[in-house]
C-alpha cells in the first residue's frame, strides 16, 4: 500500500482522500452512539500504544511538528489583521473583532 501511494500522481492522491473522507462521513453517519464510542475507545488505545512505541528522538519530533503546526494555525488567524496598523480607518469597528483586545 505504501509503495502504491508513493508512486501515485498528486490528482490521484488527491482524488483517493476525498474518496476516504466521503467514505468516512457515510460511516460515521451512520453510527449510533455505541458504535462512535467503540471507535473511538479504539482510536485511543491505538494512539496509546503508538505513543508508548517511540523512542525519544521520534518523541521529540512528533513534538516539534505539533508546535510548528499550532504556531502556523495561531498566526492563519490574524492574517486578516496584518498591516492594518498601517491602513487604519476610522470607519471599522476594531472593538467587535473578537481576537483583539484594545485596552
């Protein structure tokens, strides 16, 4: 399998992943409540055991890569604020963006 997706094209990749999702989307729509809870109990035994398997380098990278990913979502969020100190206008309402806090 590994070797089949290494060798895929990027559309196809593409094309695989939203088969994927639209597959889940089905089966979770599908599941009652116990069904969830079992997938999910499941779920995190998996990652338990996954985590328990690394090794510290592994740990630390896994780590890293977590932050790398929260700095880059943190800073998505004010993208719609960049450079504004240079455009200010009087007419916009800053006190009702909700991530900015004028004190």
């Amino acid at each position: 399998m590994t070797a089949t997706r290494a060798a895929e094209s990027s559309e196809r990749g593409q094309d695989r992943r939203e088969e994927d999702r639209a597959k889940h989307a089905a089966s979770r729509a599908a599941e009652d409540s116990e069904d969830t809870r079992t997938r999910l109990d499941g779920q995190r035994t998996r990652q338990a055991a996954s985590k328990a398997a690394e090794d510290p380098i592994q740990r630390r990278t896994r780590s890293e890569d977590q932050r790398r990913r929260q700095a880059a979502s943190r800073a998505a969020q004010w993208t719609f604020m960049e450079g504004e100190a240079f455009r200010y206008d009087p007419a916009n309402n800053y006190d009702s963006y909700p991530q900015l806090y004028i004190g």
